[in-house]
C-alpha cells in the first residue's frame, strides 16, 4: 500500500520530503499561514494553496486508512479474509471503493438472501448458476423440505434466486464498472410536478430538463436538487439501456451476465438466469448506482459551490479599505428612519442618530442639515450609505449633503450591508457597543466596514455575507472548515495591529483564537499598548510555541523597534542585524531604502536555519515594511435616475460593483435592488473556464443592460459594450406571460430571481475595489 505522504506528493506534483515535512509541521501544531510564510525551507516554497490542499488530502487519507482498518479487523473476525480481499482492500483508494469491497461482509437487516442460506438453498444457487444445462425444478426439487420451511419448487427457486440477487449486487468490481458506465452515459431529467407551476415558477427553467451527468455544472445540479426537495420537481437519473425487453437485454444486464457467464443459449436454466440478472439489475443493482450518483453529484456540486463561496469570501476579506478616515455610516429605511452612526478615523463610534427624510414623514430638509452638522463637527471624509431597502433613496439624500456642505470635500459611497443585521445582534456587538441601540449597531457596522472590510467582516459570521452559491445546500461543517481557513488565511496576509485589534480580528491571526485574543486585549487595556512584540510573552498563557505561531503576523506601529511593524518574523531578526553590519546602516535608515536593498545577495545571508527563500522574504519586506496586499480604494458611480429595476432599458450601459462571483458567471450591483447576472459566455471575448479569471467580488465594472425581467426580477448583462442588443427589446412587465420553458431547455438561466437562491446571493461588496 502506497504511504499517505507518497499518495498527497504524487497528486500535487511535489517531492515526497516537502510532505512529510509539512505533515511533520501540522502534526507540531503549526498553522497554515505561519508554514507558507515562515517555514519556505522545510516545505521546498509550498504556497498556501498547496498547504490547504495538503492539509485536506491528509485528513481523508488518514480517515480512508482508519476506516480501513476498521473493515479489515471486521472481515478477519469473520475468518473471511483471503489474500486476494486483504491486497484488494490495501489498493482501494476512495472510501466508495473500500465500501464496495465491503459491502458482502457488513453486518446487514435480515434479508429474503439472508433466509435462504438459513434453509440450506446456497448450495443449490451455485448449482444454477455453475450448470445451466440442469432444468431449474428439476435441480431445485432435492431442497423441498417441510422442515426448513420450503414448501415447493417454486419457493426453493425464489430463495435461490434472492441469493443470486444479493451476489450479483455485492460484487465490488462488477458494481464500480457499472456505476462508471452510467456516469458516463447518463443523464439528469427533471420535470414539473403537476400543479407546481405557479409556486414553483422559479425553477421554470428545469419543468423539462435533461443533461449528461459528467457534465452538469455545479449551480444547475443544486438548482434542480433543491427544486426537488422543495416538492416542485421530480428528478430521476437515466441511461440509454437501462431499461430493456425481457428477452432482450441491455448494456447494464449484459455486462452482468458476462461477469457471471450467464447466456442465452437456449439451454433449461438459461431463461431462468436471466430473469435472475433482470431482476437483480431493475430492483436492487441499478437502485443502489442511481443513489450513489445522486451522492456523487451533490459531493461534487458542493465542492464547488464551496470554492466558490470560499474565493468570494476571499475577494471580500481583502477589499481595498477606505482606511482611517472619519466615515458616516447610513442604514437606510423608510417608515422607522435612517439610522446613522459616525466612526471617527480610528473607527470608534462618537456620534449616532436617527432621521426620517423619507415617506411617511419626508423631514428631508431637516435631515439634510443636522447630518450636515454631524459631518463639520467630526470632520466626516466618507458617507457610507447601506445598500438595502431605500439605498437608492438615501444615496439622493447624501448627494445633497455632499453638495450643501462642499468646503467638507465628503464623498459617498454605497456599500454592502449583508450581514449587518446579524451583527447588531451579535454578543461581538454586544460587548463592542453596549450603549448603542441595536438599529445603530447597523449603521456602526456599515461605516467601519468602508473604513477596513477585513476588521469588520471577521465580526460577523461568514455565512451571514452571503456570497456563496446555494450555500444553504451544503454541508455545514464542510462549509465552516474551508470558509474559516479562508479568513485565516485573509487576517494573517494582512496582519494585525496588535494595539487596535478587536478580540474578533485578533482571534484569527496564527496561534491565537478567541479566549487568547481576550487575554492579550485585556492585557492592552490594564497595561496600555504593547511597546514591543516580546511584551506579548507578558500576556497570561501566551508561550514560546503561541509566540511563535503569532509574532510575524502581529503589528505594532510606533513601538520601540521598527521591525515590530514589519511582516518579519522576531526570529530572523539576527538575519536583519547581519545585513544592517553588512551595509553599514541603521535600521530607520534602511527601511523603504530600495537602492540598498535591490544590490543584495540573499545567499550571502543565508545560514543552516534560515535560507536564500526566507532571507529573500525579509528583504522585500524591508523595501516595502508592512505592506498592505489589498488593492487601492475605489468606488462606483450609479447612474442619476437609474433607481429601479423599471428604469432599465435594453442597451444601457452602466457601472457597477461585482457582488458575488458563481460558476455560471457574475452579480452585479448597478443600484436597482436587484442584482443584475452577467452569464459567463458575456465576459470576456475568449472562452474561459471560471468567471473568477476576469472578476472578482468588489470590482467596479463596467456593464451593458440585455434584456430585464421584471416580474421574475432578472437582469441580463454583459461586459462585453458592443454586444448587439435584440431589436425592440423591451423589459417586460408583470401583466406580461412568462416565456414558456420548454424553448429555453438549452440555454437555461440560474434560478435566482426573487427567490430563495436570491437571498442567498445578496450584496457584499463591502468596500469595492478595482483588481490591479
């Protein structure tokens, strides 16, 4: 049996030392992004990515050979284990496989097979099958017999023939050929249940669908799957063949009769064998193939769907932050008002307000100028206005501040407010802001996640920003493992300043978590700031192994050494000491010094611990010490007028913020409420293979309007301006009849609309950012 580090070498294309150095490391209790960053040399330069994938591979194989062990121990109790099982069970690579192989020695129900043994009728199941020649009564008529409950003939032939049944379905091989064989000819039809049609207008698309299984995408497959579980489609898996005539039988039947070398040759027990096959393929064989693909689509759907809520998180985390800048957040509203909040520029709360400019009250003068003073009296830069109900409305509001107050030179910007709710509710928010009402928690929340998205983001919990693809569909542990490590993954890029940080952004960084992150920020406020970052070894139960982890990730600004500011780790320092002897400088003096540093040799500092990769690593940080992988800050413009789904018009062009990015293509934010899809064939002039090659959530696009929906609230879009626009299109109103399904079978559209997968893809772009 191939070891798990030669299996995880093998299938990322790496050495198998880079392996088992890595393994070592994560067995150690190392991190992730501590590994990537700081351990280059033991891993051979594995990037996180590699590290992630590693480190999933690692606990499947692991439990693949713990179940493993678990079946063999089981099959050898049974004194079952030959040779030829125990090399079939060490070569199995996928848990399916090693089920299979498994599957005749489980501990099972009593069954029709199961009773048939008991009465003595295997032996003549093996008489059948080994000689057809002999005429099935004539050979079943020794086993009659009052005392093991075999009444006649018939009832010795049925017993035999549940035996075979069982037999023919428990052969591992011969179920892996079939399952593969319809995999790949098979195919996924869905059609609507009757009087579904309105209820389930939403999944109109799949009323009459069929698609070939390998190749249905992600989005469809859960599409569908949910439409099924929502009682508004019947799904059944199909392959040509499946079904066939008695007499006549199929690829699937055929292949099973040549396992067993069963023919129609015209011999007595030849029919009686077939009608065996037949009914072991329809009842019992193709029943369990049906079930298992049905798994295997939704595990691959899912996977997918979670990459891609996991890239979208990503995307998010890191947005171009807004930085330190006093932000009024507006979360907007009609009937209970626009509540404000006011962060000042280290985002601390001073100021919280509710108006009311909008119906039923319209005090819109009024709010104009008290939010005006709000502004002069804290020095507002930013407006950060929410983008739900009444944005649109609000954002009006904001561009008359900005215009009656211009010696302020405020700028507004319309930002996601996905998951600001669950914030305000939160005990984070709780403990944060106690003397804040809970609407202005919102509004608090709003204005700080312009300032810094990651900062605010990790507050809240990732599954309530909804950016991801049918995530209520998924696993939820799978789910919470990848989006966790994506956030992990996001803080430790960015680093963290230690003096600043909440507890929730200080829990994600290497080493740490939640109750540590509470010590260090008590520690902060009974000591005051942390002067260095050997200080942090003061803090109650943080020792040498959690400092380790942290330190390089960790930030203090204006502290007492310059490198504490700077991604390099305090255990290269003595590298730092030999370049600054080297080149006759003082630390101050050689930070941002690129002239200096670009002459360099990093092989002339290396030594046994710390080598060319991670002395190369510490020179560009201390050309750019601190720095801030997230793009520039930039926002979109929504066009004056445009405040509506009705407002649209085929052949608009306008600008908006990528929301949400899905395998079928791109959302995008232009300021209507409603998102409007740019379908992955619209994206690009080349053909590309993920829309995540040409966007990314928060980018401020550019966008030309196709065709509007307006009672399914779908908006067609394309990146492409000079895409040709359909002759008198025209938005079509509600009054209008829905275009009938049946003509839209080849080209389907994603479910979305106003329904359930709508609320799953709301707005999250916290602070758009345009991708360099």
């Amino acid at each position: 049996m191939t070891s798990v580090n030669a299996l995880i070498a093998e299938e990322l294309g790496v050495g198998e030392a880079q392996v088992a150095a890595t393994v070592a490391l994560l067995d150690g209790g190392a991190t992730v992004p501590f590994i990537a960053r700081y351990r280059k040399e033991n891993t051979g330069g594995l990037d996180d990515a590699q590290l992630r994938k590693l480190d999933e591979r690692l606990g499947y194989l692991r439990d693949l050979n713990e179940r493993r062990t678990t079946i063999v121990e089981s099959i050898r109790a049974q004194g079952k284990l030959t040779p030829p099982l125990a090399v079939a069970l060490a070569a199995a690579d996928t848990k399916a496989r090693l089920e299979d192989l498994y599957l005749p020695y489980r501990p099972k129900r009593r069954s029709k097979a199961h009773t048939a043994r008991e009465a003595g009728l295997e032996p003549l199941a093996q008489a059948l099958l080994a000689k057809p020649e002999i005429a099935p009564e004539r050979a079943a008529a020794p086993f009659v017999s009052a005392d093991t409950g075999i009444a006649d003939t018939e009832a010795a032939l049925e017993g035999a023939k549940a035996i075979l049944i069982e037999h023919f379905a428990e052969d591992a091989d011969l179920v892996g050929r079939l399952r593969a064989d319809f995999w790949r000819c098979g195919q996924l039809a869905s059609k609507m249940r009757k009087g579904k049609a309105a209820e389930g207008a939403k999944f109109s698309d799949y009323f009459a669908w069929s698609e070939c299984l390998e190749r249905m995408p992600s989005h469809r497959i859960l599409a569908i799957f949910r439409g099924e579980r929502e009682g508004v489609l019947d799904v059944d898996l199909a392959a040509e063949g499946e079904d066939s005539e008695p007499g006549k039988p199929g690829p699937f039947e055929t292949a099973i009769c040549s396992r067993h070398r069963i023919a129609a040759r015209g011999r007595p027990g030849d029919a009686w064998l077939m009608e065996v096959v037949r009914t072991a393929w329809r009842t019992k064989i193709r029943t369990g193939i049906k079930q298992d693909l049905r798994t295997r689509l939704f595990e691959r759907a899912e996977d997918e769907a979670v990459k891609v809520f996991a890239g979208n998180l990503k995307d998010l985390l890191l947005a171009a932050p807004a930085g330190g800048r006093a932000t009024l957040g507006l979360d907007p509203g009609y009937r209970n008002g626009v509540k404000v909040a006011v962060a000042d520029a280290t985002g601390r709360i001073v100021a919280v307000e509710t108006t009311y400019p909008h119906e039923p009250q319209r005090r819109w003068k009024e709010a104009v100028a008290s939010l005006g003073r709000l502004c002069r009296q804290h020095r507002v830069e930013l407006i950060a206005i929410g983008n739900g109900t009444a944005s649109r409305e609000t954002e009006r509001l904001a561009a008359e501040i900005v215009a009656a107050n211009p010696d302020l030179t405020l700028a507004k910007v319309t930002v996601s407010e996905a998951g600001a709710s669950v914030y305000s509710a939160s005990e984070i928010a709780s403990r944060e802001l106690p003397d804040l009402d809970v609407s202005h928690r919102g509004a608090a929340s709003i204005a700080r996640r312009l300032q810094d998205p990651l900062a605010e983001l990790v507050k809240i919990d990732p599954k309530s920003i909804g950016v991801g693809q049918y995530q209520h569909d998924v696993s939820e542990t799978k789910l919470s493992r990848q989006l966790s490590a994506v956030v992990e993954d996001a803080v430790n890029a960015v680093g963290v300043d230690v003096n600043t940080a909440s507890p929730a952004l200080l829990a994600q960084v290497s080493g740490l978590g939640a109750s540590m992150a509470d010590r260090i920020v008590a520690h902060r406020d009974a000591n005051g700031p942390f002067r260095t970052r050997t200080a942090l070894k003061k803090v109650q139960g943080l020792g040498p192994k959690t400092f380790e982890l942290a330190a390089g990730f960790l930030r203090i600004q204006g502290g007492d050494d310059p490198l504490d500011a700077s991604g390099v780790h305090p255990e290269s320092y003595p590298v730092v000491r030999r370049i600054l002897q080297a080149t006759k400088s003082d630390i101050r003096v050689l930070l941002g010094n690129t002239a200096t540093l670009s002459q360099l040799a990093p092989e002339a500092f290396a030594d046994d611990r710390f080598g060319p990769p991670t002395v190369r690593d510490i020179i560009s940080e201390l050309e750019k010490p601190g720095r801030d992988p997230r793009p520039a800050f930039k926002t979109a413009s929504f066009q004056e007028g445009v405040e509506t789904i009705g407002d649209l018009r085929p052949g608009m062009q306008l600008e908006g913020v990528v929301t949400n990015v899905a395998a079928f293509g791109a959302f995008v934010d232009i300021g209507v409420h409603q998102d409007g899809l740019v379908h992955i064939s619209a994206m690009a002039r080349r053909r590309i293979a993920s829309p995540a090659e040409v966007v990314r959530t928060g980018e401020v696009v550019r966008v030309l309007v196709l065709s509007v929906d307006v009672p399914r609230k779908r908006i067609a879009l394309s990146m492409r301006l000079d895409d040709p626009i359909e002759a008198g299109a025209q938005p079509r109103r509600a009054s209008e009849p829905a275009p009938d399904p049946r003509r839209m079978q080849s080209k389907p559209t994603p479910a979305t609309g106003g329904g359930a997968l709508a609320d799953a893809l709301r707005r999250a772009g916290a602070a758009p950012s345009k991708r360099n």
